[in-house]
C-alpha cells in the first residue's frame, strides 16, 4: 500500500479593497508557516499590484528562509496565493517551486497557480502543449498553460474546458482576471478549506493555517 504524503500546502488570502487592517503579505506568510509540515522544500507567493498585475517570489527553503522579510518586499496588495511543496512529480529546484505564473508576469493576462495534488495524465497533458513554453516538469505549470491556452473568451470558459481533462486528486488556488479562485477534485482527495477574517476570505490546505491568523473555520 502507498504511504500516505502530504504533498504541498496552499492558501489564498482574499482581503476588501480600502481595509488596511490587514496585511495578506503577512498574513501569507504566517499562515505557510502553519503548514510547513507539508512541504519543506521551497516556498512561494504569488500576489496583485495596485494595478491588478501579478508580481510574484520563490526560492528554495522554508517559509522563514525564503520570506524573512515576511513578504514585505512583495508589492502591497488585497489577493494573494501562497505554496509549499513536497514533490510528488519533478525534481526539487527552484524551477519547481510554486506558485507558477504564466502569460507574463507583471501582466493583466498572467494567471498564477499553486497546486497540491498530482494528476496522473499529467506527462499526456505537457505533450499537448508547446514544448517551448515548459520551464519545469510539474502538473502545476501544466494546468496554469491549460488554462491560459485552452479554448474560449473569457476565463470561465477556460476553466470549463480545462478541468474536465485533468484526472488525479488536487486542490488548486488561483490568481487570474484579478480575482481568487479556489477549488479540489471532484472527489475531493486533497483537502482545502475555507475561513474568514471578518469580511475577508481566506482558503488553505488545513484549518491549523486559518488558527494561525485568527480565521474562524467556514
């Protein structure tokens, strides 16, 4: 029988414009923090600009290591998306280190994606994507260029004509169209939960992330 893995941490913080009571880089940060244990290898945020673009930083390390500065030198910001990673798929380096952003960072296009999970097409669903394009070998930058590429207008119907190819269990945070998204297989395999700080949102691998900030369990 496999022995059961962790594999990778997420959140998404998602704060109301004009709150100031909040630092979600911050709050990031403590909250990876919380779960460490599921990943310490690298660590990665991905967040908006004032403008709506996506900046993001990883390295290698734990979250204390990579963001000593508790993400102070990531743009102020109202959304953001965090991950620590246990590989499952592809090498430990920092060209594996989520969150992944695709169609250019610093652009209203790019979208961001931190993953936990592992897809078992994954290797058939890179082969159908210009080789070009691939900087690492994990599911996650697979299922951000699906999403950037597949067919439709908008990013809804992207999503709709993504998420029905992807078979395994993952739980996905999302940065694109300045907006968080957040969702799990169907079968609901890799645990994500969702919490609030007052009107603010918060969504993370475990409950023990949302302790860790003072949000109450939703």
């Amino acid at each position: 029988m496999e022995r059961l893995h962790d594999a990778c941490g997420v959140v998404g913080i998602y704060a109301h414009e004009n709150d100031e009571s909040i630092d979600v880089r911050h709050y990031l940060t403590l909250a990876l923090t919380a779960l460490q244990h599921r990943g310490q290898e690298s660590a990665g945020m991905a967040v908006y600009d004032s403008k709506g673009k996506i900046v993001h930083r990883v390295g290698m390390g734990k979250v204390r290591e990579v963001f000593s500065d508790t993400g102070n030198k990531l743009p102020q910001t109202r959304c953001g998306i965090g991950h620590v990673r246990y590989s499952t798929t592809g090498s430990s380096c920092v060209e594996n280190a989520g969150p992944f952003v695709v169609g250019q960072e610093h652009s209203y296009e790019a979208i961001a994606v931190a993953h936990n999970g592992n897809l078992v097409n994954g290797p058939a669903l890179r082969e159908q994507l210009p080789q070009e394009l691939l900087s690492s070998t994990t599911d996650s930058e697979a299922i951000a260029l699906l999403l950037l590429y597949a067919e439709g207008e908008t990013l809804r119907e992207r999503m709709i004509a993504t998420f029905p190819l992807l078979r395994g269990a993952y739980s996905l945070v999302i940065l694109a169209a300045g907006k968080l998204y957040a969702m799990r297989d169907p079968w609901a395999m890799r645990p994500l939960c969702m919490g609030r700080i007052g009107e603010h949102w918060v969504v993370a691998s475990e409950s023990c992330a949302l302790d860790r900030i003072g949000a109450t369990f939703v």
